[in-house]
C-alpha cells in the first residue's frame, strides 16, 4: 500500500521548503503517521524514498521521538500529564477515575501507567512528560487536542463522552 | 498589594484568542522594527547589549552579547527561536505564541536584521499545535503586508530591501530539543543529541552556519527595547543584573496559578505565592518551592523573603532559570516528589552522555525503591554517589538538572526519606 497522493505531495512540498532535505525527514513522518497512524517498517522506507534518504535514517528519528509511533496504536490515545505540577493537583486520580470510567485495566507503576479499552479503540496513559498547561492542571491530551481544567467528576465524565464518541468515529484499530 | 505594572509581553491578561496584525500595529507593533531598520545592524546589537536583556529561557546569557559572536562573513546565517518549551511547570511562551505571536514576529525580524539572517527558524515543541497554527497565520498576515517575505515594503538602512522569511517548525516530543545543539540537530534532521562545543553555534551552527538561538521571551522582549528604547527598558526591573518584566509561571499549591509578567526584583517569593497566587488551597503553609522547574534546587520555606530575580534566587540557593515556579505545601512528601523529577529526566535523557544515560537510570530506580518503601539507608549513599558521578560529566545540563532536586530534597528534607525507609516515623517528623 502506498501513501496517497496528497501526502505525497505535502511531503515533497516539505523536501522543497528548507535548505536541506534532511530537515524534511521529520515533517514527513509526521504526515505519514497521520494518514496511517503508525508508521510501519515498509512506511518507514516509504517515506525515506520520497526525501531521498536512507531507510536508516528515518528509523533512526521514528525511534527516538515520542510523538512518532512504531507500533500499532489505538485510534484515540488519551494521555494524562502526572509529572510534578500536575501531580499535585490531583492528576492521579483524575487518570485513575477516567480509567474506571472508560473500563480500562491500568498497567505500570509510578510516573509511567497505560492501558487500553477491550476493542483497543482507546489507549489511556499517565505520563512524566509535561505538556505545558500546569496551570489549567488536571489536563490531558486526546490526540492533538489540550483538555484542561479537569478538576471535577463532571469534567472527567464529559471527556469521557467525548473520547467515547471519537473512537465510535475513528477507524477500528 | 500587587505592584503597578502594565504588562508589555502579555498585555492582555485572559485572553485566549490571538493578537492581530491590525490590533498589534494600533498599540505600536512593528514600531520597534521600523525603528531598527534606521540603524546599522551593529548599532541595533548594541541597543540589545546596552538593555541588559538576559535570555530568558534558562541559561540567563546576555542577548546582544550572543548577537554579537556571529561573524561578518558572505553566505547565509540564522537565527532560530526555541520554542521547544518542555521544562515541567513551564508555560509561559505558550502564552506568548498563542496570544502574542506578532510580539515574537516582530523579535525575530529585529534579531534577524541585526545578525544578517534571511531565513528564519522557530522550532515549536510538537504538542503545541495551536501555537503553531498561529503563529504561521501572523506570517501570513506580515507576508501580506509587506512585512516579511517578499516583495517587502521595509528598506533598510542601506536603501535595500529588508527580506526575511520565518518558517514555523514542529519537533515530536523530546525534551533535549530544549538545548540548543539538541535542537539545531533535531532541525537538520538527526536525532536530536546535544553538540560537543567548539564549534559553538554562533560560528557552526544549524547547516554548520553562523546561528543564534534564542527563547521565545527574550524575542518577545526586543521590540519594546527598539520602540521605546534602552533608558524605558531599564527602567522596569532591578539594574544591572535583572533589567526588564520577567514571566513568571506560578503552579502546585497555590490558589490561582498562572502567568504573572512583573518586573525582575520587584517582589519576594513571599509576596508573589501570597498576594498573586492567592497562598495555599489546603491552608498549610510553603514547605518548598522550585523555582525553574524541575531543574534546580527546591527552594527552602524559610527563604521565601528572596527577591524575584537573577541574584534574589541565586542567594537563596537555587537558581531563577525559566522562572517556573512550582509551591508544594507542607503535605508534600519530598522524596516522593523528587522520584517523580527523576523519573522524567530518565525519560527525557538523550542516552548520549554515558553518565546522564547510567546515571538517570540508577537514581530513578533508586528513588523509587525508596518511595515503594524498599529502600535502606544506604540508597541515601547511592543517590548521593550517583549524583556526583552525574554532575558536570555531560556535554549538556540536562545531567545537572537531574541531581538538583535529589541533592536538595536529601539536604532539606533528609527526614522524608527516613520515614520512607523506616528509620524515622512520620509522626516524629509531624512533630518537628
């Protein structure tokens, strides 16, 4: 299966953008893991062919960044900041009421905990990684989407709502 | 009482939606650019040298000074904003971007100008997607205008046209893109693991050229400096070492968090906790505070009367860095709180530098047999030992940054640890 047409295309618009194309490899990706989700072996080589690099190199770059996911992921990741400020104010428990609201069996201990719904559709993950928001703590992030502010049982029954209805929407893992 | 201040990096206090073009240019935005193009780019890094303006991203390096390493030589030169913005309790250039982009546009054109640099990098953190999506639609305003990109209506002081283009660009999670060698890898398109220095950046640095980089903040401070001048600029803060407003993030236990954009060394930590953050939700009073994130040594209670800047915070034995302060109350567990610092410094380790990569390791594994209350009074030793090992043995600070909090949580607040290992009961340290 190749990339469509229109990611091929923004990724050879990124090649073109910046004085080396080695800068694109990690937009690229990047576009590649939107249309996929992941960024398999063979998506890897793919998107290393269309920047005119090595597969090395775009192995090298999946591997390291957090964003970027070499495994298969649940179409709705929901991920909790539980580093320190967050942490104080009540992060943990917030990720531990939504994982009972979403029947999600947690793993992990301490500052790295994840899980995931029955049909995969949903991965929920406590993280040290801060996201920028400690000051609108609680928060968590559901894919690319900040929500902030989740300081009551009703916030954290409407995120689940809300998660709930993008996995019914999103295509099945 | 809160001090008298009008904000100039953040003038709108809640407000969420971004700055136009329009809004920006009617309180004087881009004054400040049309003010340096009149000027020789020597004379506008002289400007910046004589403000005192420090960087504000950590690191506390003079600006001007910075501009001042790139050499005059043909060929391209760049200048790069870190926006890679991950230091935990840290939020402020979020703010600047998703409100103010034009106030870092503006920055960047000036420091731009000033160094010779026609293109022009800001390096966001991944997770901040709107920030960036804002940020490239005040470009597109600029370019729109005439402002940035080309045909450009700004001449400069030589009669030519003033050409600059800015490209937006976003990493994908990984706190070392904060340093700066880490970052200009990351932008070249390798794994992003800090630089042995020399070469420095300011003589090889992104595609091996002459490149500065700079925070966010520092940007955002430039154009007042060039609109209203060095005497206006000096004259908020506390000359000569802490000139110019300062965002402070404030988090934890404090009734109202936020960003508080006041002048360096106007106010104490007390006054900032109680009078801006509103003290404690529990009541409890301060047991610690960190005040550059999780990078530095926590701050005692009993040094809360330290002056909000550069040297108040130094004297109180840590240091100002991003200015991210994080106030834990007295139910705050410390041991507990530093395992939750190291774990995210295991993380975010690169793995390049064999200590910070070992070292990280060892303390996280460590501290959390303590915190799990398996730990023996010998971990102490270890943490202690592992510390020492760690510090000053990497070729960037993150290493550093991952002892602060163990050796000054175990000099402050041995006490946590010995409950945590059974050696002390908590109702004896209750009762201390």
């Amino acid at each position: 299966m190749t990339l469509s047409v229109a990611t091929v295309t923004a990724i050879h618009a990124e090649v073109a953008r910046y004085p080396s194309k080695k800068t694109a490899l990690l937009p690229a990706l990047k576009l590649a893991q939107k249309e996929r989700g992941w960024l398999s072996t063979e998506t890897l080589g793919e998107v290393a062919d269309l920047v005119g690099l090595p597969h090395s190199h775009a192995i090298e770059l999946a591997s390291f960044y957090a964003m970027l996911f070499t495994e298969k992921v649940a179409p709705v990741r929901v991920e909790f900041c539980i580093q320190l400020p967050c942490a104080l104010v009540g992060a943990e428990a917030a990720l531990d009421k939504t994982a009972k609201l979403l029947d999600v069996e947690m793993h992990g201990t301490h500052g790295t905990r994840h899980g995931h719904t029955k049909d995969h559709q949903i991965e929920l993950h406590g993280t040290v990684e801060c996201y920028g928001a400690c000051h609108r703590a609680p928060m968590c992030r559901v894919g690319d989407d900040y929500v902030e502010n989740l300081k009551t049982d009703d916030d954290l029954k409407k995120l689940v709502g809300d998660v709930k209805i993008r996995a019914q929407q999103a295509p099945k893992h | 009482m809160p001090i008298d201040y009008q904000p100039i990096l953040l003038p709108n206090p809640g407000r969420t939606t971004a700055v136009t073009l329009a809004e920006y240019e009617k309180r004087g935005g881009y004054v400040g650019l049309k003010n340096a193009l009149e000027k020789t780019p020597d004379e506008v890094t002289g400007v910046v040298k004589d403000s005192g303006l420090k960087g504000r991203g950590g690191a506390g390096f003079p600006t001007g000074l910075k501009w001042s390493f790139v050499p005059k030589m043909p060929g391209p030169k760049y200048l790069v904003v870190n926006a890679d913005e991950s230091e935990p309790g840290t939020f402020k250039d979020r703010d600047i971007m998703e409100v103010e982009p034009h106030t870092l546009i503006e920055g960047v054109a000036i420091g731009s100008y000033a160094i010779g640099c026609e293109l022009a990098f800001i390096y966001i953190r991944g997770e901040y997607t709107v920030a960036g999506d804002r940020l490239n639609a005040a470009i597109a305003e600029c370019k729109k205008a005439g402002l940035l990109g080309q045909p450009s209506t700004l001449k400069k002081a030589d009669g030519t046209p003033f050409v600059l283009d800015i490209i937006v660009f976003l990493g994908a999670g990984a706190y070392i893109c904060g340093e700066e060698t880490a970052l200009i890898e990351s932008l070249e398109g390798s794994r992003p693991m800090p630089r042995s220095r020399p070469p420095f950046p300011a003589v090889a640095g992104l595609y091996m050229r002459p490149t500065v980089v700079n925070n966010v903040e520092t940007m955002a401070n430039v154009p007042f400096i060039l609109e209203k001048g060095v005497d206006a600029y000096k004259a908020i803060g506390n000359p000569p070492n802490n000139t110019g407003p300062k965002i402070f993030c404030l988090s934890g236990h404090v009734k109202k968090p936020g960003n508080y954009e006041l002048p360096l060394g106007k106010i104490t930590l007390r006054q900032f906790i109680e009078e801006y953050g509103g003290g404690t939700p529990s009541g409890l009073p301060v047991k610690g505070v960190l005040p550059a994130g999780v990078s530095a040594p926590i701050i005692h209670s009993s040094q809360l009367d330290a002056v909000m800047d550069y040297d108040g915070i130094k004297g109180a034995g840590s240091m100002l860095g991003s200015a991210s302060f994080i106030v834990m109350d007295d139910s705050v567990d410390m041991a507990w709180a530093s395992s939750r610092m190291v774990e995210f410094f295991r993380h975010e380790s690169c793995g390049k530098c064999t200590p910070c990569r070992e070292g990280t390791s060892w303390l996280e594994k460590t501290m959390l047999r303590i915190v799990d209350g398996k730990g023996k009074e010998a971990d102490l030793d270890t943490l202690s030992f592992v510390c020492k090992q760690i510090a000053g043995n990497t070729l960037c600070a993150l290493g550093d940054f991952a002892t602060s909090s163990v050796v000054s949580s175990l000099k402050l607040y041995k006490d946590d640890y010995l409950v945590r290992i059974g050696k002390k009961s908590s109702s004896d340290r209750a009762a201390e």
